[in-house]
C-alpha cells in the first residue's frame, strides 16, 4: 500500500535541518501501524508527506501504486480526498458545521451532490454510534464525540489509507482506550490500512507494528 | 471545471461566515450600501435637476430670443442716458423682414385687471399677441383655439382663458363660446390654454392670463402703436445671436439709439441659455458618476479589506479544507463568492434606497429625477465588477495557504 524508497528531507532555513534521512518503508494493506519517536524526531514531517501534504527532496512515494512526486495542487487535493483520510490531534472540524455537513465536506469537494453526500454522511456517524448528533457542532461535542465525527470525515471518500496525527493526544485516557478501539475494528473488520503517528507507547502497543523514528532514520526492529 | 460555486453548501457557509461577525459584516456593507446609494442618488439628482431647468424653457423654442426696449445707456440724439423708447408694430414689421428671422412674436401685457363671467369674478393679467405667438412659443391648448390672424386683423373681440382663469370663472366648466367682461368690453371665449414652462416672457404664466389679440389690445386700451416685448424665431441654419447685429442695425435705423449703445435693447437668447444648461448637465452628471464611482470603490476597498481579514482569520480552516481534499480554486470561488455576495446584497439595498428617494423627490418637485432600470443595471454591473476586483487579493492569498501551515498553525 505506501512504499518508501531513500525519501530525504531538508528544511533549507537559517540552518539547514536534514529531518529525514534515507528512509526506507514498506506498509501492506490493512496493516495497522504506529509510528514512534520524539518530538523533533522527524515523525510529523513523515505524516505530511505520507499525506501528500508536503513534498519529499530525493526517493520515490508509492501510494497504492501511484508515484507521489511533483503533484500540482490540484492533483495532490485531489489525491488527498480520494484516498487519504485524515484525523488530527485538534480534531480540525469546522466550527461553524455540525457534524453532518463536516462529515459531508469532502464528498463536496468532489462535486457529490448535496442529498447524497448528506445521506452518506449519516450513515458514517451512525456506524460511528454518533446518529443522534448529527444536528450538532463541535462545539457542543465531547473529545471522543468529535474525535469520532473526524474518523466519519477521514472514512467517508472510502479512502486507502488513514493517516492519524497523534489521535489521542488530546483526549483523557478512557476515552483514548475508545478511539484506539474503534482504531482497532476498522482495521480488523474492514481491514483499513491505518497508520497512526504517536509519541505515547500505549497507543503504538496496540497497533499490530510499530516504526520507531530516530533523528530522522528508521530504527531497526527490536 | 466543476466548483461548489452554485452548491447550496457554499451559500450556507457564505452566509455563516458573514453572520458570524455581524458588526463587522453590517459595517462593511454598509460602505457599499452608501456608495451605490451615493451612485444612484447623484446620476439620478443631476437628471432630475437638468429636467427641472429644462422645465424651464418648455413651450419655447429653443432657436429663438427674447427682446424688449429698455432704457438708453448712452445720451444720443438729444435723449438723455436713462431715457426709454418703445418698440412698435412697424418695428416688428421691419425685423420680420430680416434675412434668416422666422417669425416675430410681439406682445403686450397688462397687470392685474378685473375680468367678470355671469356671477363669477377675479382679477387676471391680459396680454395681447399676434398669429406669431404660436411660432415662439409653445402654450399648451386645454380646449377651443388659439389667437389667429384674422382675429389680429379684425381687432376681434376673443379671448383665450388662461385654464385658472377659466376654472375661476366658470366653475361648472365649457367656458367656450361665453362672454367674459373686462373693463366694460365683453370678449367672446374662443379658447382654455396653459404652459408648461415654469419661464414667462412677462407678466404671469399664461395659465394666469387672458389672451386677446394684439390689435384688440391696442385699441381697447388706447396703447397706439407700442409693443412690450417680441419674441423672434430663427430659421434653421441661423440663430438669434447671429441675427442680433441685423436686428440692432434695423433698430437703430428706426430710433434714436447710440451706435455703441448695448443696452437700450434687452435680448435674451434662449439657444444661448439652452446649450449652457447642456454644457452645464454635463458637467454636474459627470461630476456625479466621478464622486459616485469614488464613494463606492472606498466601500469596495472596506470589502477588500474585511475578505483579507476573513481570509487571515480562517488560515487554519482553509488548512484543514485543503487537507481533506479543496483544490486551490475551490478556496478562491469560496472567497470571491463571499466578497461577491456581500457586494451584491449591499450594493441591490444600495440601489432600492436610492430608488426610494428618488422616488419621493419625483412625488416633491413633480420632475422626473428616478434612475432608468438601465442606469441601475449598470450600477449593478459597476459594483459587480469592482466587488470581484477586491476579491481578488485575499482570494489569492488564500490560495497560496498550505495546509501543511496552516494546520500546524494553532
């Protein structure tokens, strides 16, 4: 599913930082996998380019088989919507839209229309338990409710992958044990390939692999 | 391309945004709002004034003057400077015999006289006209007939009721054909008439006035061989400034009168006043579009600015619409159609305002002063364009937001 190839990363600034050295990576479909290291580590930079957020210097990106080089915007959008879901730590809804038209808002992007999309939309939350909060905006959402509402967007283009930004981070410990979960059955139900960026060693204990990331190389399997 | 432009989900975002800061929103239309209304009430306002001007001079033709004698500025002759001297009907005779003059209207008037119909009575100016009046000037004939020249000839006993005079005298109506009694002479109603014309050319409009013929009031009121006032025509291709020094020269010969002396003979040259009230509408309307355009691109530049500020505000969501999925010109369409729709309500508010007061500066004066629909429709378009023209910049901007940025942006 993503195979990384000698990727190199530098942020030309007042000091040139090489964040990601020869990075090689191999993830298979519906692998549930973690990616460890500390901050500063280089594990954010590998998220945004994992997510065509970002581009690499030198290496070859292979998303479920399309080489991920010299997008233009529109192409890598494009990419973005249709087979990468995304769940951050902020959760990154849109205040202003309950959680319906939030979950709905890629579908936009692809021109669906409004009824369908909306359709669609529902049926994610509801998978998500979340049907009777369709009407509400985030501000009126717990943690998990509105970490849930984000899974719903990530899910709803049927992506290739998810790609999670330290998903727990800012959630309490129970309701951490309730996203991994749900984590944990859309990779063993529906066989999501799911990759979750993560300095907290109780999430990468319960993902099936986990990638540790030090100074910007890959550290060999314990 | 396909963009959400026309999607529902688009409008609805585009009105929470602008809802969410509702101060913010209302001061910023409100500078659109008032330049349009600015636009529209001045183009409107130069209109109605120039039709009010106009109004003016209606029911005179516009190639004609105005002449009368007038005291002598220079001593000739014997004459004292300050002296008078009266132009009469072999004058008018003699102009009409100008080369490129039309016709000659001459006229006399009398003040206030008391003028009585069966038990009815009122005072009323009288003028007397020849069958040139009609040529000079353009009253309007409620009913029956104007003076013509038999009756000028005949010194005929008729009369033409200005229309409030008429309806002083006979309440009941059809004045036509009854007898009016001024100072002890009955005339024969042949004719109602009024004037559009706010401008007389002496005495009182001519709704105010009984018309009789010349001759008749010569006669009747012993006045010999005197006129008040002519009102000259020119033929196409002449005007009257261009006949003055014929009609001075044709003057002179006949009265005493300085060579250099301009002022013994009063000539008002309606062509003259004409074009200067057309000069001068130009002037004043483009004035107006100049202030009105400047008014509405200050509101404009307000609504560049708040799209900039929006767009800065929102750097983060923009972020995260990128992230799952918004190609760049999604963000532009998204920001342009806020600008545009912000534009549009306060500019059509802007419009329907001005509408309004014009309005009831059309009820108060009586002229004309409301925009066209097609002025509108080009105010619409001028604010259209200038509200895209704003958008522009902070739509770009908002283009150029990574969402790598603008996530990490917190």
């Amino acid at each position: 599913m993503i195979t990384l190839k000698g990727i190199n990363k530098t942020y030309f600034g007042a000091v040139p930082l090489h964040v990601l050295r020869d990075i090689n990576l191999h993830i298979d479909r519906g692998e549930l996998v973690s990616i460890m290291g500390a901050s500063g580590s280089g594990k954010s930079t590998l998220l945004n380019i994992l997510g065509i957020l970002d581009n690499y210097d030198t290496g070859e990106y292979l998303l479920d088989g399309v080489l991920i080089r010299n997008l233009s915007e529109n192409r890598a959008a494009e990419l973005r919507n249709r087979m990468i879901g995304f769940v951050f730590q902020s959760f990154n809804l849109i205040s202003y839209k309950d959680a319906l038209d939030n979950v709905a808002l890629p579908l936009f992007y692809q021109g669906v229309s409004r009824k369908k999309r909306r359709l669609m939309a529902m049926e994610q939350l509801d998978r998500l338990g979340l049907a009777d909060r369709a009407r509400h905006l985030p501000g009126e959402l717990s943690g998990g409710q509105k970490q849930r509402v984000a899974l719903a967007r990530a899910l709803i283009t049927n992506p290739s992958i998810i790609l999670a930004d330290e998903p727990t981070g800012a959630l309490d410990s129970k309701t951490s044990c309730e996203v991994m979960q749900i984590f944990r059955e859309l990779n063993a139900d529906r066989g999501m390939t799911i990759v979750i960026v993560t300095h907290d060693p109780g999430v990468g204990e319960q993902t099936n692999r986990v990638i540790r990331i030090v100074d910007g190389r890959i550290a060999p399997d314990q | 391309m396909k963009t959400g432009f026309l999607d529902l989900e688009n409008w609805r975002e585009i009105g929470a945004t602008l809802m969410r800061n509702k101060t913010r929103t209302l001061l910023t239309a409100f500078g659109i709002f008032w330049g349009t209304a600015m636009l529209a009430m001045l183009i409107g306002g130069a209109d109605g004034l120039e039709r009010m001007l106009r109004r003016n001079f209606e029911g005179f033709a516009s190639n004609s003057a105005v002449i009368f004698a007038n005291r002598r500025s220079i001593s000739y002759q014997g004459f004292n400077k300050g002296s008078g001297w009266s132009m009469t009907t072999a004058d008018i005779d003699a102009l009409r015999r100008i080369e490129g003059v039309d016709a000659v209207a001459a006229t006399d008037n009398i003040d206030q006289l008391p003028i009585a119909a069966g038990r009815y009575s009122t005072t009323t100016a009288v003028q007397g006209v020849d069958q040139d009046f009609m040529k000079a000037f353009l009253p309007t004939i409620r009913s029956g007939r104007f003076i013509n020249e038999s009756d000028q000839r005949h010194k005929a006993k008729v009369a033409v009721l200005g229309i409030n005079v008429a309806n002083k005298l006979f309440p009941a109506g059809n004045a036509i054909g009854e007898f009016v009694n001024l100072q002890g002479i009955y005339y024969k109603v042949v004719g109602i008439a009024s004037q559009e014309a706010e401008e007389r050319i002496n005495g009182e409009k001519i709704d105010d006035t009984v018309t009789i013929p010349l001759s008749t009031l010569a006669f009747a009121f012993n006045r010999g061989d005197d006129v008040g006032a002519a009102m000259l025509t020119a033929l196409p291709g002449w005007s009257p400034g261009k006949l003055k020094p014929r009609i001075m020269r044709v003057l002179r010969a006949r009265h005493p009168i300085h060579p250099d002396d301009t002022q013994a003979l009063f000539f008002f040259d309606v062509s003259e006043q004409f074009a200067m009230v057309d000069s001068l509408f130009m002037g004043i309307t483009l004035l107006a579009i100049f202030v009105g355009i400047g008014t509405l691109v200050a509101g404009i530049i307000g609504v560049g600015n708040i799209m900039w500020v929006i767009v800065k505000e929102r750097t983060s969501e923009i972020g995260i619409r990128r992230a799952i999925g918004a190609r760049p010109l999604d963000i532009v369409v998204q920001v342009m159609s806020e600008g545009i729709a912000l534009t549009s309500i306060a500019g059509t508010a802007g419009i329907v305002f001005a509408a309004a007061v014009l309005g009831v500066a059309d009820t108060l004066s009586g002229v004309r002063f409301q925009i066209s629909f097609g002025t509108a429709a080009a105010i619409f378009a001028v604010f259209l364009v200038l509200g895209i023209a704003a958008s522009i910049i902070p739509s770009l901007k908002a283009m150029k937001i990574k969402p790598i940025e603008a996530i990490n942006d917190k």
